[in-house]
C-alpha cells in the first residue's frame, strides 16, 4: 500500500511541477528572468488559462493527500 501511494505521489509531482510550468508569468520574480515579464496581459483571463488553474489545483490537492496517507501509514507501521 505504501509502495503504490509513493508512485502515485512521484507522478503527481511530476505532473504538478509541468503543469506549474505551464503557466504564463505573473511579472516579477524569476518569471521576469525567462521572460515572463515582457508580456502585459491579465493573467487568468481566457478559458485555457482558468482550467490549467483548476486542474492545477486539484493535483496540488491530490499530492497534498497523498503526502498525509503516506505519513499515516509511515506512522501506523512502527
């Protein structure tokens, strides 16, 4: 059980950090040093915008829950 929950929580790594990734820079930070900063547009606006947000929120959740199981189970097994 712990076995499958430490694979289920390297893929959602993975994946939280290319969907991170994807998003367009804010300004500022280290967004400005990829070039990030050069665009001035509100960020969130379009439809593909708002749901890489949600679908970045739900994988963040589900590797958070993931970290929780995996403590759990660490702590219930000594």
């Amino acid at each position: 059980m712990v076995m499958g929950f430490s694979i289920a929580l390297i893929i959602f790594s993975a994946l939280l950090m290319l969907l991170v990734l994807m998003h367009k820079g804010k300004g500022g930070g280290l967004s400005d040093m990829f070039g990030g900063g050069m665009q001035s547009s509100v960020g969130g606006s379009s439809v593909a915008e708002r749901n890489l947000d949600r679908i970045t929120v739900v994988v963040g959740l589900c590797w958070f829950s993931c970290i929780v199981v995996l403590g759990l189970l660490m702590k219930l097994d000594r």
